[in-house]
C-alpha cells in the first residue's frame, strides 16, 4: 500500500520550518517501508510505500513515533491512499 503522510506543527508548539525534523520523522519510520520525502517547509508530506500493511496500520505506527519528544510538535493530519502516482481527493483521515 502507498499512502501519503501529511504533518503540521502542534498548535502552540514551537514553529518548524527545518527540512531537519522531515528527516528525523523519516528516520524513525520503520526501515521495512520505502519512503520520500516530498516536502519539509510548513508541513511535512512523506509518501511511503508499506507493503501490505492498512493504512490504519500505517496511521498507527505514524502517531506512535510522533510521541517521540524530537518530533513530538507534530500532528498527522492525513494519511491518504495514492493511486497512480496521486493522493485521491478523499485523503483527511483526520
């Protein structure tokens, strides 16, 4: 399954704009999935391609690392399947 990981900074969390905490919260993914960084201003968007692991699955593991203190001032707020290369319009698992 390929889904697309999109991240925001934690309300009143301190504000990124480091490409630094996209490669860290792509560090901390397991080393089993591939994964791209797609874009670390602002939000941080990561497609990763699990294999056959859900996306609940996925989405799971995801909000687990993100207790991780170093990156810990992010949120995910969608997690959505691609196809074809492209995020379907209903991606907002929120």
């Amino acid at each position: 399954m390929v889904v697309q990981l999109t991240m925001r900074p934690t309300p009143g969390g301190p504000a990124s704009n480091s490409p630094v905490d996209g490669i860290r919260i792509m560090a901390l993914l397991p080393e089993r999935w591939r994964k791209d960084l797609i874009r670390a201003a602002g939000e941080i968007v990561i497609r990763v391609n699990a294999g056959d692991e859900t996306s609940a699955r996925i989405r799971a593991e995801v909000m687990e690392i993100l207790t991780n203190p170093e990156v810990g001032h992010w949120q995910l707020v969608a997690c959505g399947l691609v196809a074809d290369g492209h995020p379907e319009p209903k991606e907002a698992d929120r």
